[in-house]
C-alpha cells in the first residue's frame, strides 16, 4: 500500500475520533438527566435491546418498545416497581427466606431482592418468552443466578395443556392471559395472541414450606386464579403482596375468584400501599371498598399479612 493510501486512512481515523468524541460528549450530557434519558430512548429503533444501569448498582437488558417498565428503569435509573417491594417488607417485618414472584417481567423485584440479601431464594414465574429471555439474561449479568429458580410459563387454578396469552406492542408488563376477546378499554381484544405453558403454584412449589415464603403478585388481572391455584399458601396465611386492578379481573372472570379464595384465608391486617401508614383490619368488604373506590380502572398494591 503506497504512503498516500496510508496517510488517506490514518487521516479517515483520525477524522471518525474527532467526529466521534462530540457526539459521545453529547450523548453523556444528554442522558445525564431524566428527560435527556427520556427522549434518548424516544430516539431509539423499535425492538432494541440496550442496558439500563441503576443508581442501586444494578443493570437490565431492557427492550426499546417497551414503553413502560423499559423505558421507567432507563429513564429513572430504579429497579420497576421495588418502592412497593420494600415498603411492603417493612409492614410484613418477619423474616422469610424465599421470595416468589410471579409475573417476574424481566426480574426488577427479585434481582432487587436478592442483591440486597432480602431473601435466600427467588422463584420467578414470568410466562411470555421474550420477556423471559431478559429475566434469565438480567438473573446472569447481575451475578445472581445461584439465587433464582427461574419459570417459564404461567400459573392458573387448575392444570391445564395451556393458555391463551395476549400480547401488548409497548407495555411489556401489561401482557396478558385472554379469557375473553369483547372489546375493552386498552383495545385488548385487538392484541396478538401466543400459547404459553401453565401451572398451578401448589403443583410447582409442592416442595415449598409455605412458612419461609412471600409472595409478589402482579399479574395483570389474572391474580385471582392464580391465588386460587394456591390454596397451600393462601391456607398459610402467607404474606401477599399484590396488585390489585378490579377492571382486570372483572375482564379475566376473576374478581369473584379473588375475593372467595381471600375469604377462606386466615389473615387479620392489610394494607393499601397507597396509604402504607394505614393499617387496616382484613375483611372481604375491606376489599370490596377499596374496590369500589378504584373505580372503572385504578390500581392499588395491597399487602395481606397475619399478625
């Protein structure tokens, strides 16, 4: 190669460092704030992955289409939804060594957990297949894998071959099992649909001693078949944390389920996180209340505890 070609391609070099270096600076610069993150992530193509790190020294291979867990654990830096994990573990108060969580999405609250030595175990149940590839990659990057039994499918009140599953394109977390195709009010009936493997929790934590267990429960509506699949636990009156959103479960035919399985449980306090200074005495009209102020379509994280 004659001088020419060489000095034409250490200049090239040196002209992609020099062009190079701005546009890191500004890429620094921008994503050094939460709307300079915000809008980075905006920018980005469809169906990215990229790695979201953590001001708890955490990091989550996270997807650029999901516009609501993705986007809030790159934008605020915080582990999705741990304020209600902690908060909720300081109203349990008792020790237990295993953390079940179901509807794990790509890991938040059991990585939390477990890199803070919260719990000695996590079981993770997250169904939808891309979501689990992230949950078992961000179990390995964070160095926890000796940590986690992981679960790839569902859990239901009875066993069956499989469900249905509906998929939402920028909520990752709002994926859901279909027990209906009506039309609803996020065009639900709209969304694609996969097969996905179930299970009951008894069925797969029959070698579980209830007493060491809590469980984190988000399940989008699906929440009161899967407790009613857990009559061991809930017979146990093991602590529960648990999204609570009345419009998903009336659309899953699981409302009326939901409040049968609570009513033969034995606890005696529980909490609405909304309110975590209110302590209030466990009753199914408790429930009924908090759901008939939630209207057509609030959420609330209630915690049930025996005390």
């Amino acid at each position: 190669m004659n001088n020419f070609a060489l000095n034409f391609i250490a200049l090239k070099n040196r002209f992609k460092m020099i062009v190079k270096k701005p546009i890191l600076y500004l890429l620094g610069q921008l994503t050094r704030t939460k709307k300079g993150r915000s809008l980075f992530f905006t920018s980005l193509p469809k169906n990215e992955l990229l790695i979201a790190n953590t001001n708890e020294g955490l990091h989550y291979v996270v997807n650029s289409s999901d516009d609501i867990i993705g986007r809030s654990i790159f934008r605020d830096k915080i582990s999705f939804d741990s304020n209600n994990l902690l908060l909720a573990l300081k109203l349990i108060g008792s020790s237990r060594s295993i953390l079940i969580d179901i509807g794990a999405n790509i890991g938040t609250i059991g990585i939390l957990a477990m890199s803070k030595d919260l719990f000695a175990k996590c079981l993770a149940f997250e169904p939808e297949p891309n979501n689990f590839k992230m949950l078992s990659a961000n179990v390995v990057l964070n160095g926890l894998s000796e940590k986690f039994e992981l679960h790839n499918e569902a859990l239901s009140n009875e066993l069956t071959e499989s469900l249905s599953f509906e998929l939402s394109k920028n909520n990752y977390g709002d994926h859901r099992v279909r027990v209906t195709d009506r039309e609803g009010l996020h065009a639900e009936h709209k969304r694609d649909t996969i097969n996905v493997n179930v299970n009951t929790l008894d069925n797969a934590c029959s070698s579980i001693n209830p007493d060491d267990c809590v469980i984190f429960l988000d399940a989008q509506g699906f929440e009161g078949h899967i407790l009613s699949g857990a009559k061991s636990f809930v017979g146990a009156s093991v602590p529960i944390v648990t999204e609570f959103w009345p419009y998903g479960l009336l659309r899953s035919d699981g409302l009326d389920m939901f409040y049968s399985i609570m009513d033969l449980a034995n606890y005696t306090s529980m909490y609405d996180l909304r309110q975590p200074e209110k302590k209030l005495i466990f009753s199914i009209d408790g429930i009924r209340n908090i759901a008939n102020e939630l209207g057509t379509d609030g959420t609330a994280n209630l915690v049930f505890i025996r005390q």
